[in-house]
C-alpha cells in the first residue's frame, strides 16, 4: 500500500512541476509552487526531490522517455526516406507542442551540464541513426535523392523542427505576431518542414 502510494504521489508532483515549468519555466518556477499544484506540502516535496534541478531533470526523463522511443520508431522504420521525414517532423512538433519546455532544457543543460546530456545518451531508447544513414546513402547512390550527408540531412531536420521553439520570442519579433498566430505556424510545420526537406533532396 505504502509503495502504491508513494508511486502515486511522485507521479502526482511530476505533473504538477510540468505544469509550473510549462508556465514558468525553470529560472521562474518555485518548489512552494509546484507543491501547492501536487497539494503537498514543500517538506515532503523536498523528501521526492531534493532540488528543483534534479525536479527538472526528472520531468524532463519523464516526458524525453515517452518522445524518443516514437523517433527510434519512426528513424528505424521499414518506410521510405520521405515516409521518415514526414513523420519524425510530424510526431516531434506534436510532442513539443504538449512538453515545450524540452528544447530550451536541452540546451541549457548542453551549456551547463554535459553530465546529464552523456547520460541521456547512454539511455536505452536514445535514437540511433545508423539504419537510416544507410538508407540515405543507398537512395543517393541509386539516384534517387541529390548527392547529401546523412549527417547533415539528419542536422537539417532536426534544426528546422527544434529551432521554432527555442527562437520562439525572436521569431514572434522578426515577423511581428502574436502567441496566437505563430501557434498556427508551429501547427503548420507539422507538414511544412517534411515538404521543404523532402522537395529539397528529391530528384524529379
């Protein structure tokens, strides 16, 4: 009964932290306030989770936990290039838009903390590319996409479907709307990300 309970209420402060630090973020969230969103008391918050860090970084394994086993799914597919394209760009801004504090927590913590990032690597459900730096190499060989790295095409993806949240406020400024509109562009690049890759590799 003791451990059911005590499951229930890790999980239960571990969505309220994402809560706050959705709100928030992680310089503005404060522990009172994540325990007054678990109903807890802060003592017993800080009995789960010495530190706001370690509070952040369980949230953020929390949610990168549920993320990369779908973009190890989708990268090690039996579907095409195109296939991949479209739905790693589709299921990552999917994602993002539920959990947008992880782009900015992966590279604060890239900055700041390159312990936990090596760490993050070694899980067991990190992506790997190989199967799809083959398949790449191959459809340039057979003629069927221009004459580009694996590496750099997996960059390019990866910089076009991230970088719209972490630049979110500079882009809002450079283009001069609102929360409103650009989480109709954020909704748009669900397809328009793949389009652009895929009609930029593609031989006709």
């Amino acid at each position: 009964m003791n451990k059911t309970k005590d499951t229930t209420t890790e999980s239960n402060i571990l969505d309220a932290a994402k809560n706050i630090f959705q709100q928030k973020g992680m310089v503005g969230a404060r522990m009172q306030e994540i325990a007054d969103e678990a109903g807890i008391n802060k003592a017993l918050l800080h009995y789960y989770f010495r530190s706001k860090q370690l509070l952040f970084e369980a949230v953020f394994k929390k949610a990168f936990s549920m993320l990369a086993p779908q973009l190890n799914e989708v990268i090690n597919s039996e579907t095409s290039i195109f296939e991949k394209i479209k739905n790693f760009s589709h299921n990552y801004i999917s994602f993002v838009i539920k959990h947008p504090y992880l782009p900015n927590f992966i590279l604060q913590e890239l900055n700041r903390n390159q312990d936990f990032v090596q760490n993050l690597v070694k899980e067991k459900n990190f992506p790997n590319i190989s199967k799809f730096k083959k398949q790449v190499n191959d459809k340039v060989a057979d003629g069927t996409i221009r004459n580009i790295k694996a590496e750099q095409l997996f960059i390019n993806i990866m910089a076009l479907n991230i970088f719209p949240f972490v630049g979110a406020p500079l882009l809002k400024g450079f283009i001069n709307i609102g929360d409103k509109e650009y989480n109709q562009l954020i909704e748009e690049r669900k397809t328009a990300v793949a389009d652009f890759i895929i009609n930029a590799i593609k031989i006709n």
